[in-house]
C-alpha cells in the first residue's frame, strides 16, 4: 500500500478533478458539475480531508484519486495506477521501468510501420488494394485515413529495412510481431507480405498489432500479429479505440467478427461496434466494455457458422446436442453477465449478408436488428423451441425437458419467471405445468440464527472485505453488487478479484492490491456461521450506505450554513416555511429551495427506522 499512499500524498485530489470541472467551495467541501454525466445543477463533491469524491445526482459515482482516473480514462487500476506514478515522479520499481521503456520503444517501432505500410498503400504498389478498398468494400478515403489501412508489398524485407534506417533492431521487430525469426539461422523476414494492412490499437488509440487481409486467395485469408507484449488478443477489441464515444452516447456496443465490419459500418455512421479477433468474447473484453456501456449485443455473421460463434463469444459452445451442454451454454453466459454486470444480448441478422453489407445497404435493417436483440438465455430458449408449436402433449413434455438444464441455469428468479411464463404460452400450458416439469429440489432451510456482532477493524468497508475473503460462498450473493460500493480504487480491485475467485495466499512484488487482500485476510474476526456471515455482510452494506446519506447531508448541511450567512436566518426560514407549505420559489431562490427540501429527505431517511424482517 506505501506507493498507493504515497501517490496519493503528491497528487492533490482536488487540484487534479479541477483540471476537468470547475470546483467551488462549499463548506468544508468542494462542489462542481459532474464530469461523467449532463446536469445543469451541481451534485459532484469533493471532500479534501478524505480524499474522495462522490456525485450525489444520478450516475452516483464516487470514489478516490484512483477511482477518478480509472472511472475517466477508463483504466484498470494497475493503468492507473502507472499513469499516476508518473505524474507524482514515483518509480514503481526499477523492473517497471525498464519493461515500460522496452515497451515504449516497440509502441513507438509499431507507429512507424502503420505510417510505412500507409505510404506504400498512397504508391503505385498499393493500386491495386486501393481499388479493392474503394469497389469491394466501399470504403472512402477519409475513412482510410482514419483507421491508417496500409499495403504491405510483396516482398520479404521491405519494412525490415525501412525499420533498420531509422534505428530499430530486428529484436524489437520479432518482438512487436512485424518480423519472423529465420530457420537455421537465417535472417528474420517481414511478416506481412502482400496484405492490406489493418492496424489494431488499444483503447486509447495506441498501435500494439496489425490485421493483414489477402488479395489473391492467400490462407489465412486474414493474418494477425502473434501475442506480444503489447497485444494480448484476449484483452484486445478491434475499433474501441473510435467507437468508445459512440458506444457511451448509445448505451449499447455491438461486437463482431471481423475489421471490416467495424470500419463499414462506421463509416455508415454506425459508431459503437468493436470486433474480436480470432477469440471467443472473454471475461476481460467484457470488463473492458462495461466502462463504456452496459449492453453487448453480439451480432454474428448470419449463417449456422457466424450463429453458432455468437454462442461461443459468451465463452460458450454451440451445445444443442445435449442438457447438460445446453445448461453449461447457459451457465456461461450467466456467470460472464453476473460477474461482469452487462446485459449480454443476440441479434440474430438477416441470413447471406455480412454485418458490413448490412450496415451499408440497409440500415434499417442492421437497427432493427440491434434494437430486436435478445437476451442470451432467450436466444438460446428459441433456438431450442423453434418456431412451431408441439402437435402432441408428448412433444410439448419433450421440449420442455429440453430446456430445463437453461431454464435451471438462469439463476435470477424474476428473469427466470419470464422465461418461464414465454414457454408456457408457446407449448400453449400453464406456467405451473412448466414449473412442476423444471422445478429442482431446494434443501430445507433451518431456523435463522442470531448473528453475532462482528467488531469492525478500521471502517465497514474493511470489514465487509474482511468477511468476503473469509467466506467465498457469499460470491454469488455479492455478484451482482457494484464494485462503486467500496470508496477506495484498491479495496474496489480487493472486491473485483475476489468475485473471481482469485487466490491472494502467494506474494506478487509491486502488487498493493494483493498485500491488502492479505491483511485483510489476517484480520482477526469472530467464528461465523454461513448465515451469520451473510447477515454480518448485509448489515456491513447497509452501514456502508447509511454513511453516504450521512455524508451527503453534511455536505447539503454546510451549503445551507453558508446560505444563511449570506442571505441571514430569517430569509432561509421564510424560504423554508414556503416550500414546505408547497409554494413554487423564484427563479432566484430555486437551487436554494432544492437544498432545503434535499436536506430534510436525507435527515429523514437517515433517522427512519427500519422495519423488522417478517413484521
């Protein structure tokens, strides 16, 4: 924890959040528009002797230093955590420097390819790309220029030799993915030959591989650089990088398979698509998205293939041939949308069309398609029912069976219900007739036991972890809870490995995130039943919230105190007793009017008393 703290002690909270919204003074604390939602009337504070900051309005956010870098760079904590090393003059440690210099230099050698293969793609050499480019897939020069789509010539050290001229080594070329090692020690060659040029970049735009696409039938027909230390296809999305502005104003992002059918559609003004490349959508590409939009809709080629990948990109197989590969399908993508929290949809397309040839022909189509998507246990639940309705009660008992195993593996009840009640009117039977068909065996559940008191280490949140890492059995009843629960960007990356069942017994250097979880782990905490443990950790969670109230009325508290020492305690009275009365304030006295009515609703609910489970 020393270089999260001491991070924190170079870096003024307050200073660094102004530099994108402007904070005044309110009381003890700072207030300003928030910075990751639209809104006329302040609700974002900033709380100096903390060292945290929190929206009150609707996005709710709230946060560290870390949180706040994380939240608007849209970074994981160990990115945030180096970006700001640097801005404080931290050295993580002499390992961390001399990797981020190596991998500096091959970001640096990657630019340089993308800008020679656009060169040779602008020469007579890349004529014939270009007109391929241009008639084949449609695509204009502007948006050419924009993704930077090259020509590699057919030859065997073009780029090579460019490379060497300006200083690289053929190291740092094989170790970027441009050069392949020689056999018997024969020199490295250019990877791509003879290939339109892809580049590939990460979410902030920075160029980590490349996509080579053949003209002549050449297998693979599309070649991709190997796994590098700055390309990791499993983390990796193709366009992110210019779609994530789109992805966040339409709250939805659609994945695909291939470049081009990012970039037509793109330029069809279709802007909040991203593709996988050669992989399944995996756990970490969908934590990526999720900073950007909760929604993904995989919208897959629309032939068996292309369908048969949309159920594979949920980390699934096509699995129809059996329950229990259907329930395992279904448990997949469950678990993927639980722990990640998106909504994981399908838009089965218009068959013997790409999504590119979609986008660009008829775009009515691809929106209605994307806004027709299903949810993934109810595209699977169609799949499997089709389209008829069962001539025989045996068939009708049959399909049912049939999709028990999904229906099993939907774990949320309300969702399952629907599910449900669907196939009920499609078999035309009761809900009942498929409950009784599905319905599993629960165990029996004992008399609750009296919880005993759990004596908090430092604050709730410390010992809400302190009781999740004791008992992982908790995980699926803390799945759906959001990581912004916990104030602080190291107890929230605690939280996000636990839910995936990390194992924090084995030391890692430079890893603060893991000595917290340890000590944490060591702290001392009283024996607790499994249902005592679920009781300590639900009122561990209500005492967290009760002090967000709490502090939002402080907050809410000083604003009004100094409202009555500049407009005088009689005027605050009067404005008072007027809006309690219902009256309507003037233009002038409305913000003021709002604080009043919010500061009362925060005090009431902070002194309600809860009603008594079974009262």
């Amino acid at each position: 924890m020393d270089v999260v703290e001491a991070v924190k002690r170079q870096i003024d909270l307050a200073e660094y959040v102004g530099r994108v919204t402007q904070l005044q003074k309110s009381g003890r604390s700072l207030k300003g528009l928030c910075p990751f939602h639209t809104e006329k009337t302040p609700s974002f504070y900033v709380f100096p002797d903390k060292g945290t900051w929190r929206c009150f309005g609707s996005c709710g956010e709230g946060g560290d230093l870390f949180s706040f870098v994380q939240k608007r760079e849209s970074l994981d904590f160990k990115s945030a955590l180096r970006v700001l090393a640097v801005e404080a003059g931290i050295q993580l440690t002499p390992e961390d420097g001399r990797r981020r210099s190596h991998t500096e230099r091959l970001s640096a050698l990657m630019s340089a390819a993308v800008d020679h293969y656009e060169r040779c793609l602008e020469s007579d050499e890349g004529q014939a790309a270009r007109e391929y480019l241009a008639g084949k897939r449609g695509l204009k020069q502007p948006t050419l220029q924009a993704w930077h789509i090259g020509w590699a010539p057919d030859g065997w050290r073009g780029l090579r030799d460019f490379l060497r001229n300006r200083g690289y080594e053929d190291r740092d070329m094989i170790d970027a993915g441009l050069l392949v090692e020689g056999e018997a020690g024969r020199e490295p060659y250019d990877r791509f030959r003879g290939r339109i040029i892809i580049p590939i970049a990460n979410e902030r735009g920075e160029f980590v591989a490349m996509g080579g696409r053949g003209l002549q039938g050449e297998e693979p027909k599309y070649l991709n650089s190997p796994q590098t230390e700055l390309f990791d296809k499993g983390r990796t999305l193709f366009g992110l990088d210019h779609t994530a502005a789109g992805i966040r104003q339409s709250g939805t992002v659609v994945v695909v398979e291939g470049y081009m059918d990012v970039i037509g559609p793109w330029q069809s003004g279709f802007t909040n698509l991203v593709a996988t490349m050669g992989t399944s959508l995996t756990e970490s590409h969908a934590r990526l998205l999720r900073r950007f939009a909760r929604r993904i809709v995989l919208a897959m080629d629309p032939d068996a293939a292309g369908l048969a990948a949309a159920e594979r990109a949920g980390g699934l197989f096509l699995g129809l041939d059996s329950p229990e590969r259907m329930a395992q399908a279904a448990r997949s993508a469950d678990t993927l949308a639980g722990a990640v929290d998106v909504d994981l949809r399908v838009a089965p397309l218009p068959p013997g069309r790409d999504p590119d040839e979609i986008a660009r022909d008829a775009p009515e189509t691809w929106s209605g398609a994307i806004d027709g998507s299903l949810p993934f246990a109810e595209f699977l639940l169609k799949r499997i029912m089709g389209p008829e309705r069962p001539a025989s009660p045996m068939e009708a008992r049959a399909v049912v069976d049939r999709l028990r195993p999904v229906l099993v593996a939907v774990r949320d009840p309300v969702e399952r219900a629907m599910y449900v009640q669907r196939v009920a009117r499609h078999l035309g039977v009761s809900e009942e007739a498929v409950l009784e068909r599905v319905r599993a065996l629960s165990p029996g559940r004992g008399p609750r036991p009296a919880v005993r008191q759990v004596e908090a280490p430092v604050t709730a949140e410390d010992v809400l972890l302190a009781i999740l890492l004791r008992y992982p059995h908790l995980r699926l009843q803390f799945r759906s809870y959001p990581e912004s629960l916990f104030s602080g960007a190291v107890n929230r990356e605690v939280f996000r490995r636990w839910l995936h069942s990390e194992d924090f017994s084995q030391p890692a250097e430079d890893d603060p995130v893991g000595d917290r979880a340890r000590a944490l782990i060591a702290r001392r905490l009283p024996p607790l039943s499994d249902a005592e443990a679920r009781q300590a950790a639900d009122e561990k969670v209500r005492e967290i919230l009760k002090e967000r109230i709490i502090q939002h009325q402080a907050a809410r508290s000083e604003e009004l105190a100094d409202a009555e020492r500049t407009v005088g305690a009689n005027r605050l009275a009067e404005l008072a007793l007027s809006v309690w009365r219902g009256a309507m304030p003037a233009d002038e006295d409305r913000e003021l009017a709002e604080a009043l009515i919010e500061e009362l609703q925060l005090g009431l609910s902070i002194h309600r008393r809860e009603v008594p489970q079974g009262s």
